[in-house]
C-alpha cells in the first residue's frame, strides 16, 4: 500500500530526510497564496490514493514562472485528476542539480536491498545502478556511487556540475535505517536532487 503524502513526510522528517521548500494544497487559492512564499520556478504535481506514475500521466508540471501559469497549470492538473481519490496539489520550489535515483526494497529471496543510480536523462543513457545488501556502512555507500557512472558528478564534476557526494552517502545510510526500523516494503526516491551541499528528495513513493 502507497503511503499519503502525510504519512510520508512524517517518515522523513523523523529520519532528517530532506524534501525542499514545499507546500500541500487543496485549492488555486491556496496554491497562489504559496507561491509568493517561494521562488519562482515552480512545481506544481497532483498527489492521490494510489498515484504512483505522475509523469506518466501528465500530473507534474516543472518550471512555473508566474501566476498566469500556475492558474492554466491548476486547472489543466484539475481536470485530469477529477476521478483521483484524497487529491491535493503540491507546489514546490524547482530545484536545480545533479539528479540521482535513491531506493530500498524488502526482498524474500536475497534480502533487504538498498540502489542508487543516475537519475533524469542520465538514467536513461547510462542504466547503471549500484545495489547492497541492508544494512550499510559509510564505506558501502562511498563504493555504491563510485561504482557507477554518475561518480563523475560528486569526484570530479562535468561540465560545471558537482554535487556534495557527502550529502548522497547520508541520505544512503538514512535510507537504509529508514527502511530497517519501519515496516514498510520498498522506498523509491526519484528524483534525489542533489546540489553543492545537500541532498533533496523532490519526488518520494513510500510502500507498507
């Protein structure tokens, strides 16, 4: 079962996980009081009973510069939700950085495992992705990036792009805490953005 945003933030608040600065509406009116305690651009995603793929189905929109399309982003996000249960809208602040994939799962035959991977377009050119066996030491985690290709991200940068590679092996070792002491089934953090300093999960799909 997929976990609502509340039951979800409150998992990662507990675990000093970290999500950006964030808002859950339930109406334009609140969405448009929002956005003027952010900086623009925006995020605007439906959340519902059972959602798992926003992408997919056209309930995300990302760079959100001002009024006017945050009324035209509502209203579209709206009528394509209509029949969705417990909906609401949450607006985020757009994060900018390196993009990775950050997730755990709870497996009969081999174990609980954790995975970390390259994420956005990335994700589809390299498919690579690194997995442990739960739980994970500090040494794990460093091996885990390095073992991929988006190291190149956190050791020497590219193309003007370097992330904190600190920030990602503490939000591995979070994860893999979060993933022993609750009883839940699988964690899937995707996007991670992760900038000069800090590790954010823009988009996080808890199962029990």
């Amino acid at each position: 079962m997929l976990l609502g945003y509340k039951e979800t933030s409150f998992l990662l608040n507990k675990y000093g996980i970290k999500t950006g600065k964030q808002f859950n509406c339930t109406s334009l009116k609140q969405v448009l009081s929002n956005s003027k305690k952010l900086k623009p651009p925006w995020v605007l995603k439906i959340i519902a009973e059972g959602l798992l793929h926003k992408t997919e189905k056209k309930l995300i929109e990302t760079d959100l510069h001002d009024e006017s399309s945050l009324k035209k982003t509502f209203d579209r996000l709206n009528k394509n939700s209509k029949n969705m249960k417990n909906k609401s809208f949450l607006l985020q602040e757009q994060l900018h950085g390196v993009e990775v994939i950050i997730g755990a799962k709870r497996d009969n035959k081999f174990g609980n495992i954790v995975l970390f991977g390259s994420g956005g377009i990335f994700a589809e050119l390299f498919k690579d992705t690194s997995l442990r066996l739960l739980p994970i030491t500090r040494n794990n985690a460093t091996e885990m990036i390095d073992s991929t290709k988006a190291s190149v991200f956190f050791n020497k940068g590219f193309r003007g792009r370097k992330a904190s590679k600190t920030a990602v092996i503490d939000l591995l070792l979070k994860t893999s805490k979060l993933m022993e002491k609750e009883k839940i089934t699988e964690i899937d953090f995707n996007p991670v953005i992760v900038t000069k300093n800090q590790a954010f999960v823009v988009d996080a799909k808890v199962l029990k």
